[in-house]
C-alpha cells in the first residue's frame, strides 16, 4: 500500500503541491491509521497533513479525485450484453470451450517466452536497458494474470480486471509515462503484463477452430479486445495527465519568466499575469512584516530603567536601542507612450501588483501628460484598471520633459527621505529636453531614485534615447526586461529599506 | 480498535455537547491529533470558530485550556519562563547576612567558596522559575490543551523557537537543560493569514481550513448556540447571510456575526426580516461603512431572497 501512497504524493508534487519527507511519512501514518476503507475518512485525513495552503488544498481535491477514480472501468455495455449472451451460449458448447481453455493457457506460456525478443526490439524508443529489465520483471511476475485475461473479460469481472490493470500499470511503471507520445507504447505493455499473447492465442485457435461456435466466441473476443484497449489507453492518459499535467506549464513558466518582455505572445498574457501575481504574492510574504534592528551597543536608558522598576532599581536587564525598518514608500513613475508599447501592459501589471504588495505607493503614467492611477488601480481590477490606464494615457508620443514638468507639480512636495522614486521607461524622449533639472530636483529630495530600463544597455543612448542626461541623477539605473529582472529588483528595494 | 469513522462520529457529537457543531472534516483533526500526537493549524477567516475549536476541545476531553495570545514582540520570556528576579535579590540579601554564620569554621577560600557554591544551583533552580503558558503546559500532569492564538501576529523568531516545542513536546532552558512534557498536550495554532506562516512550522502540524459553512451547518450552529430563534426566522436570516457572502465585501460577516445578529433579532422580538429590520441592524453583520453602503441597494433584493428561499 505504501506504493501506492508515495505514487499518490508524487501526483500531488507533479500539481504544484510542495510534499516534504516528513510530511510523506506522516501520510503513511494516517492512512495506516485510518484505513483505505472509508474514502472520505481518508481524503479529509489526507489532505490535513499534505496540503497546506489553500491552492493546495483545491488542488489536493482533484488530484485526490483522480487518482483515486475507480469508477471510471466500466465496460462499454454493448461488449457485456454480448458477452452474456455469449455465457449462454457457452453451455451449449459444454465441456469442449473448458479443454481449449486450457490448452491456451499451455500454448499462452510459450508464446511468451518466446515473444520477448520481439518485445524488446519493439521498446528502443523508450528507454534503455532499464525499462527492459523492467518489462522483463513485469512479465516474469505477470504470469498468474496472464492465464485469465481470456476469461476475465468473458467473465465481465469489473472489479478483478480493474484491480489487475492497476497492477499491470505498476508493473511495466505506468506512472513513469513523460510524454503524449509514449501512449501507445504504454497501453502495448500493460496488455502485454496482463497477457494479450494469450488472448490473440485463443482468438486465432477459435478462428482456425472453423466451427461456427468457435468463430463467434472469436469475434466476441476479438471486440472485447478492442475495448479492452480503449479502456487501457484511458488508464495510460490518466496517469499521463496525473503525473505530468503541470510539467508543461510550469515549463513554460519557467522559460516566460527568463525571457524578455516583449518577445511574450498574446496568448501567454494571461499565464504572465498569474506569475506577476504570484511574484507580488511571494514579495509580500517575506516581507509583510515591519522588521527591527537592534543596534547593540547603544544603550536605551529610558527602556532600561522602566524595565527594571521591578528590581528595585537595579539595572537587571538591559534594553538597546532598536531601530524599525519600515515598508518604503514608493513613488512609480510608468512610461506607457508608443514606443515601449510592448512594455506597457507589463509594466503597469506589475505597477498594479506593487501597490497589492506595499501600502504606500502612488502610481503615475504618462506618454506626454502624466496623471496618477493610484486610485484607478485601488478601485478596479487588474484587467479593467490597465485597459483603463493605456486608453487615457497611454498612446501618445513621449515626452519626458512635459512629464516631469506635471510629476514636480502633483507630486514633487510628497517626497521625502524615505521615498523610493521608482522609473519605469526607455527614456526615448522625441529629441525634446527631458529636463534632466526636474530629476535632479526628486533625487535631492528622495532617498533613492531607481530607472528601470526595459531596454538592453547597448541600444541605452542611440537615437533619441537619453539615457546619459538622465542617469547621472538617479542612485541606480537598470536594464529590467524579464520578470526575473524585476522581482530581483523589488525583492532589492524592500530589503534595503530603511 | 474501533474504526476510524466512529471515532469522528463521536467527537462530532462530543462537541456537540459541548455547543460546538463541526463538521467531520474538523472532528478528523481532531482525531488525527490525538492519535498521532501533532499539533494542529488552525487557519481560515476570521470568525469562524478556530479559537472555539480549542475551547470545545479543552471541555470535551476535560482537560485545562491554556492560552497563549501571540502579539508583535512576544519573546520566551513572556511565553515560556522567566527568572522570579525579585525573589532571588530578596534571597541574596538574606543570604548576606547570614554570610557569617555560614563562613563560621570554614578554612580558607577554597572552603568557603565550596559553601557557596551550594547556593548557586538554588538560585537557578525550579523554585525561581516562573512558569509561562509554554512551560505550564508542558509541566501540567494530565495532560492539557494548549492554544497558541494568531501566530501570525508573532515574530518569526518566536515562531522559530516554536519549533522544538512543536516537534519534540520539550523545550531547553540553559540553566535548567531540557524539559520534557511530562504527557504531551494538544497544541492547537490559529492564524488569521495576516502573514504567511513559515513552511518548517506547517510541515510539523496537521493543517486544518474552516472555510464558512454551509447553509445547513450554519443551520445547526444556530440552533445549538442561539436556539430561542424561531424556525421560520433561522432559515430567512441564514439565507440572507449565506447570500451576503457571494457579495463583494471589504469583510465578510462570519459565524459569529450570525450568532450576533440572530440574538439581536431575537431581543427585537423579530418574527421575520423587513427590509427596514435589516438596514437597522445590519452594523451587527457588517464592520465597514463602505460595505453597509455599498450594499444598502440590494437589502429589499436580498430580504426578498431570503424570504422566498424560507418557504
């Protein structure tokens, strides 16, 4: 049973379920404790000690669900009405259909030993040596089952045949299938582990038999093997989409999160705007607490005495001074004009995350004018609040210096040393003044002013881009043209606040 | 051994008697707890019932509830012990004056400080400790409930040294070295997600989310807590609540809230909700201006629903 467990908890991981050792080993406790026998008993007991996060927990639910799906066998009715009627006809036929039985069953052996060869030439594309050892285990150790996948499918014994395709599926290691083309190799092997050679056997002896009996069982069976096969392959894709549902996604996640911003396809926006969420989530986890600094060595005597009435003013135990490590304040500045376009959206994305993730931060955007969208962005939803933003002041041709002139206007007298100004644009400013003088200004005044540059640092410069006017008053200018870019730079900037 | 399934049953009508209705997800904890001896996380929205868990625990299993309130800057020494400082300066004076007596006969330094040192271990002994609610349970004889309230409100530091406690039910104290639990009690962590807990804590605890209930827990729950509600009103004002939810809200009005507005209902001697019932006592349900605004639209709406949804 605990194979079945540690299965079950590598399903779990493959959905983005974090399962730890000890927490697997824990699961092992709770189902010795409870028992396979009561579902519900079982799941909820399960889910107590594995998932432990709300997604978790939704994800748990289905994963739970599908591996555990054992309904899902049912043979497709036509095939068992036949096969009725076939057992009534059987004991027409009396005792003669029970010898050939077991003839096959002699004849089904040898074919087996022998077939192997055969099998091992058709698995190269697989898997190596180790998957043919396998197979080869799977068959020695499948020989029982062989000998009554005839009967089990005349028989129509749900219940045995399900319990034995599960069996067949650990065997040849149905729950290592990887990819959408290994289907057909997987179904083959699992019939084969069940002994398809002793069926194709019994079919071709009754169709040779000639007797009318003999073809009519064969044809039978040869419909049984052909939905057999069907239900196989739909055992075969559930595991696939079990065990590797996410390993697609989370690949592209990965590459998405590297590459730059403006290579990323329309189609991806929504995958992109789940990361950003999730890269916003993540940064106010770590960081969602006010921190402290003790500066020991600095004595706090007003704490010291207070603490220490209690000792008759004795100076028992000792207070340091602390500084607090407050959330900064920030200030985003968001170019969204025509030429950073491809940018835009992204940026005030993740200008829209930022203000989820700290409590003070005022947003503004402009092409030529600039306005504020902090409230647009505390009112609405992502989607809507973005549309929202581009339409009324996205689009136009960029002017840095009109924008500036409006930021020193609305905004300029708010900062202060604890405010982080943050840039967000390619500084390509149509040849006007970008009054690097109003910069100046904001930098005197705030503690810090970052750009963040979407553009690589070769183009930085070229054309109309003014970058080198610019960047002599920021602390730091950065080239930021992925998500990973960004989160490091966030992550960077709350660190450091002070 | 009995099955599992029965087991839960029992605790399910265990609480029950206790005034705390649960569903069998929560009674499984519960059940898990005990057998295999881990702490629980309790974590959902606030109102749900996570610290009346603990309480319902305590009285169901007869053992002394412990409660430990975590709030920024909690450290052990509020939590697990501290030093009776004052009655040890007490002790030291009084042990200054008898200095000669003691030092009476004793033959150079290196007697007399063999004399003292047979006060030292005294000062750091059992006798000065103060216990805290950590140390206390650990110390109680039979066993005890401990709650460990909003973890989330604490430092990380505090939830680090948790850790030990959690795992191994014993905590070190330098001068004294390790104590153990003497029967390990049920530790119950309730979190409101103010902040994410840290993973090496969830990985040591059962993790237990009560989400709201549903209509028909809900139902019972305000039967057992409030029962002079009459039939007809409990099902209006459970549908009306239940309907609130699916609601955009700042705060959603939770279980408790309920309890609260079907006791104001009842000492208004309501028979059945108005609209104008409603928008007077909707403060009891709802915690914001903005969302008592925001929704003032839609009572007529929804106390029709409500009303429909009764018959």
């Amino acid at each position: 049973m605990s194979q079945v467990l540690s299965n079950f908890v590598r399903a779990l991981r493959a959905q983005d379920v974090r399962v730890s050792i000890s927490e697997s080993v824990d699961a092992g406790r709770v189902a010795e404790l409870v028992g396979f026998a009561d579902r519900q008993v079982l799941k909820d007991a399960l889910s107590q000690v594995l998932a432990k996060t709300d997604e978790e927990k939704f994800a748990f639910d289905d994963c739970f669900d599908q591996f555990f799906a054992f309904d899902q066998f049912k043979p497709p009715k036509p095939a068992s009405n036949e096969n009725d009627a076939q057992d009534q006809q059987a004991p027409e036929d009396g005792s003669g259909t029970g010898e050939e039985g077991e003839e096959d069953d002699g004849e089904g052996g040898e074919s087996e030993g022998s077939g192997q060869p055969s099998d091992s030439g058709s698995a190269p594309g697989s898997g190596g040596s180790g998957s043919d050892d396998r197979e080869g285990a799977a068959e020695n150790s499948a020989a029982p089952p062989d000998r009554d996948l005839t009967a089990l499918l005349e028989n129509g014994d749900d219940v045995e045949l399900q319990g034995q395709l599960a069996a067949a599926g650990r065997e040849v290691g149905a729950d290592r299938i990887r990819l959408f083309t290994q289907r057909g190799l997987f179904t083959r092997r699992i019939m084969e582990a069940m002994g398809l050679d002793g069926l194709n056997e019994t079919i071709n002896q009754e169709q040779r038999s000639g007797s009318s009996a003999g073809e009519a069982r064969a044809e039978n069976l040869r419909e049984l093997r052909e939905a057999f096969r069907l239900e196989v392959r739909d055992y075969v894709e559930r595991q696939l989409e079990l065990y590797t549902a996410n390993a697609g996604r989370q690949l592209r996640e990965e590459v998405l999160s590297k590459i730059n911003i403006s290579n990323v396809d329309r189609r991806d926006f929504k995958l992109m705007q789940a990361l950003v969420r999730k890269m916003a989530k993540r940064l106010l986890a770590l960081n969602s607490r006010r921190k402290k600094k003790s500066r020991r060595g600095q004595l706090d005597v007003r704490r010291t005495i207070r603490q220490n009435i209690e000792y008759d003013g004795l100076m028992f135990d000792i207070a340091w001074k602390q500084t607090k490590v407050d959330r900064p304040k920030v200030v985003a500045i968001c170019d969204v004009s025509g030429s950073v376009a491809q940018y835009a959206t992204f940026l005030l994305m993740f200008l829209y995350s930022l203000t989820e993730v700290l409590p003070k931060v005022r947003a503004f955007a402009f092409s030529n004018q600039l306005g504020e969208v902090t409230d647009l962005f505390a009112e609405k939803k992502i989607d809507a609040a973005i549309a929202e933003a581009l339409s009324v002041h996205g689009g136009g041709s960029t002017d840095y210096g009109r924008a500036f002139e409006d930021f020193e206007a609305i905004a300029l007298d708010d900062i202060d040393h604890r405010t982080t100004v943050l840039i967000l644009g390619d500084a390509r400013s149509n040849f006007g003044d970008p009054r690097a003088d109003i910069l100046d200004k904001v930098h005197d005044r705030a503690k810090r002013v970052l750009w963040l540059n979407p553009e690589g640092k070769t183009l930085w410069n070229t054309g109309d881009s003014e970058m080198k006017r610019l960047s002599p008053h920021c602390d730091k200018a950065v080239v930021c043209s992925s998500l990973n870019d960004l989160e490091r730079i966030v992550s960077e900037i709350l660190r450091t606040a002070v | 051994m009995t099955a599992p399934r029965v087991e839960i049953t029992d605790i399910q009508d265990g609480f029950a008697k206790e005034g705390y209705i649960c569903n069998a997800h929560i009674a499984t904890a519960i059940f898990l707890a005990r057998n295999l001896d881990k702490p629980i996380l309790v974590e959902g929205p606030p109102g749900v019932g996570k610290t009346e868990l603990a309480k319902a625990t305590s009285e169901y299993l007869n053992l002394e509830l412990i409660r430990l309130q975590c709030y920024e800057g909690l450290d052990e020494a509020k939590a697990l012990y501290e030093w009776k400082y004052g009655k040890q300066l007490l002790y030291t004076q009084v042990l200054k004056e008898k200095l000669g007596d003691l030092m009476e006969g004793a033959q150079g330094l290196a007697a007399s400080m063999e004399r003292l040192h047979e006060f030292d271990d005294t000062f750091f002994s059992e006798e000065f400790l103060e216990p805290r609610a950590l140390l206390k349970s650990l110390w109680s004889e039979n066993g005890s409930v401990l709650l460990i309230d909003e973890i989330d409100k604490s430092d990380d530091e505090f939830e680090a040294f948790l850790l030990e406690l959690l795992s191994e039910y014993q905590i070190t104290v330098p001068e004294l070295g390790t104590i153990k639990a003497k029967s390990s009690p049920i530790v119950f962590l309730t979190s409101n997600n103010t902040r994410e807990i840290g993973d090496a804590l969830k990985r040591r605890c059962i993790h237990l989310y009560i989400p709201f209930p549903d209509a028909d827990l809900e139902t019972r729950i305000i039967t057992s807590r409030v029962p002079e509600v009459e039939e007809g009103l409990r099902k209006q004002l459970i549908s009306f609540v239940q309907n609130l939810r699916e609601l955009e809200l700042k705060k959603v009005p939770a279980v408790s809230e309920t309890i609260d507005w079907a006791r104001t209902l009842v000492l208004l001697h309501a028979k059945e909700l108005d609209s104008d019932m409603v928008r007077n006592t909707l403060n009891v349900l709802l915690k914001f201006q903005d969302d008592i605004d925001n929704i003032d639209g839609d009572i007529n709406a929804l106390t029709t629903k409500a009303r429909a949804a009764a018959e």
